[in-house]
C-alpha cells in the first residue's frame, strides 16, 4: 500500500546547526496556516524533509501545492507516495506502479535515483537503483534506461519510510520567515519597493510597510495600489502591517523652502528620516528601500550618499545592483508587477523637479536643511497621525 503525501525539502536552513529546529518548526507553522483551512492534514518529519499527508484521504496536490509554494525557506516539493511496507518487494512493486501511472505506454527514457538516509536498509543505494531499474523494464517495454539525461527520474529516498517520486517542483528557497529580525520598508506603488520588500521577507526579515501619501496630490487610487500590492505581499509573510504616514504638508513645506532641483533629495531623506522613526517605535533594525544605482537622477551614486545620511539605521537596497528588466521579470514572478503597473502615481508631478541634480553634495543638502525649522515638528506630526493598516 502506498499513501500519497507531499515531500518537502528544505534548503539553506538544514545547514543552520542549533537553529536549526528553531526553522523548522517556523516551517512547519507555515505549512499549517496555508493548509489547514482546505482539510485535516498532518506534517511530519522525517529527518531532513516534512511529509504532509492526510492519512486516508486522496491528496489533492492540485489544491495543497500552490498553497505550499509561497513558503519561505522550503527548497522544493515533491509530490510522490510513502509506502507503508518498506520491504525491498515492495519497493520494486510501488515503483512499477508508479513509473505506470507516470509514463503509461508512452516511449521513455528513465533512471532510478535511491538515496538511503536509513542506514538500517539493508541494501546500499547503487543496488537498489539498479535493481528496480532492471525490475521496471522487465514490465514496461516502453522505457528505456538513460541515466545521463532521462525524461524521467524516479527517486527512491528510503527514510524513516521510503518515499517515491519524479516530479521536482523547486520554490523560492530563502529563509522562513521573520526568523531573523524585523525592517521597515518604505514601499510606493511603484514597481521597485514591493520586490525589495519580497526579497528581504525571503530571507527572514520580518517586513513591514510605510507609505507616504499626499492627498490630493496623490489619489486615493494610489494609496488602494499600495494596499493591495501589502496584501500581496501578505500571501508570502502571512501578516504585513501598514502605515499609511500623510505627507502633504511636509511636501509642501519643502516645495516652498528648497532650490527646486534638490527637492527629490530633500523628500527622500525626510521619508528616511520618517521611517527609522517608525523603526524604531517598533523594534526594527533596518530600513528597505527598492533603490537601484542609476535608475533614476536620485539614484546616483551621490543621491544615495545624500539620502543614505539622513538616517542612522543600515538601510538593505535588494534592488541596488538589478537592472530594471530583472527586478520586472521578479515581479511578474510573484504577482506584484500586474498592481503596480496600474496608472496612478505615487508622486505628483508639482513636486517633480525637470531639472533634478543628479550629483547632489551632501555638506549643501545638510546646510540647506539646517535652515527647516518647521521639518522636525512636520516630520514629527506625519508619524504620529500615520493610519495603521493590518494585513
Ligand atoms: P519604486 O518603483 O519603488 O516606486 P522608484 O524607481 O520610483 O521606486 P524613487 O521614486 O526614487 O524610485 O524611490 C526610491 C525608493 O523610495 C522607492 O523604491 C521606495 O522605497 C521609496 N519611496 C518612494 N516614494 C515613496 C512613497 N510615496 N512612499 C513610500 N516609499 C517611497
Ligand atoms: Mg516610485
């Protein structure tokens, strides 16, 4: 008898020594929460892979796999059978049934992969490959042995059970999430922002959310395109909080009182300054930005240098060495490219300089803000009348 299950590998955190269990069990609650609204199923570990099964029933792969794939921290998953009789016999018998069920009648090439992580097995690997090989086209003319490139390869992973399967579907691997610290992104609807804020929650970072808006130069269309691509980005973490921090006086106010073609610079470093406010009323330890050098007149060199210093916290820029093609490409990959792509800005044109420096020196920015006497109290205000959004 053979059960269908799910074989779940994981990569990068099996190398992370006392940890490690730490991970997986964040793992494992990942896996519960995407799953246990669709039925009643278990997880259980055999080491260095998580089984879902649910003990009787069919599995629905179909249902379970997109519901598994947005996990951070798994390597790949594999859909296959467990068997209950881990006799040699049975083995061979399991995996004719499944190279049946997988090739039917059609011409293929095949080979057979054992890996034997139950030492107590009394056969080593190469024997058991070989031997089912040999058993699997005694019965199925059809197949062909390949072992340098197959059409299809059966595993055999004989663990605390033996596992079957031919089908590799890999993940985003990264790190489970927040098992390591949290960070503030500042997150416009752009395209940029919700890929950095995505890359950084794949390796752990506990992201959350800061939008500046400035009704009604920005529309409420804008600030609906941030909550949704939060949302989106809430189908990975499983929870994003958002603030929403109202920046029109502030922008106005800078609009007044800096030379014109230094007014991006000036706004960037005063939504810096806002965010390691928030940072630091909840705990984070760094700032996210969807920066990338070169992109735009603000991302030279030196506007990152004089945007960099407005702010004491390390600021993580996933983005900084991507070209506009890949950071797209990533973001039709996890579905925010479609919301952002939607038409309205999250900047108004009034405070767009033609003209903007694009070698803005940090000493004549300090000076110039030196001279704001109304940003701190501007600044101030943003933060503690920010809408707190819970995703
Ligand atoms: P994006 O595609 O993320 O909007 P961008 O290419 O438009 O980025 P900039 O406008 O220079 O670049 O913004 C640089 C970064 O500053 C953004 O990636 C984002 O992290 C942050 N940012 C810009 N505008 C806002 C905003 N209204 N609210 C929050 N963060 C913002
Ligand atoms: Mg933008």
């Amino acid at each position: 008898m053979a059960e269908k299950v799910l074989i779940i590998k994981y990569g990068e955190i099996a190398m992370r020594g006392n940890n490690r269990y730490l991970f997986i069990n964040r793992l494992i609650s990942a896996i519960r929460r995407n799953i246990d609204p669709f039925g009643k199923y278990y997880v259980v570990r055999d080491p260095g892979r998580l089984i879902v099964e649910d003990r009787g029933g069919e599995l629905d792969y179909d249902l379970l796999i997109p519901k598994l794939k947005t996990i951070f921290g798994l390597a790949a998953i594999c859909p296959g059978v467990r068997l209950e009789d881990m006799s040699f016999e049975s083995i061979c018998e399991e995996s004719l049934l499944h190279m049946q069920e997988f090739c039917g009648d059609k011409e293929m090439t095949f080979k057979v992969d054992t890996r034997r992580a139950n030492k107590g097995f009394p056969m080593p690997s190469m024997e058991v490959s070989m031997e089912v090989g040999a058993y699997i086209l005694e019965w199925m003319p059809n197949l062909k042995v390949d072992v340098k490139n197959p059409d299809v390869t059966l595993h055999i992973e004989i663990r605390n059970s033996v596992y079957l399967h031919s089908k590799i579907i890999r993940t985003y691997g990264g790190l489970p999430y927040a098992s390591n610290g949290r960070a503030v992104s500042l997150l416009s609807g752009g395209i940029d922002s919700p890929v950095a804020t995505w890359m950084m929650a794949k390796r752990g970072v506990e992201v959350e959310g800061v939008y500046f808006h400035s009704p009604p130069y920005t529309s409420e269309w804008a600030k609906e395109k941030v909550i949704d691509l939060a949302k989106r980005i809430a189908d990975f973490t499983g929870e994003f909080r958002l603030y929403v921090v109202p920046f029109t006086e502030l922008q106005l106010y800078l609009l007044d009182n800096v030379a014109h073609d230094k007014l991006t610079i000036h706004l960037k470093r005063a939504m810096m300054r806002a965010g390691e406010m928030i940072a630091k009323q909840d705990d984070a330890l760094a700032l996210i930005t969807g920066e990338s050098v070169g992109q735009v007149a603000s991302q030279t060199m030196q506007g990152i240098h004089a945007i960099n210093a407005a702010c004491t916290l390390p600021v993580l820029r996933p983005l900084a060495g991507m070209d506009k093609q890949e950071i797209i490409n990533r973001a039709e990959e996890i579905g925010t490219f479609e919301i952002s792509a939607r038409p309205y800005e999250d900047c108004c044109t009034v405070f767009v300089a033609k003209h903007p420096v694009t070698k803005p020196r940090l000493n004549f920015i300090e000076k110039a803000e030196h001279r704001l006497t109304e940003l701190d109290r501007l600044l101030d205000e943003a933060v503690k009348n920010a809408e707190v959004i819970e995703l």
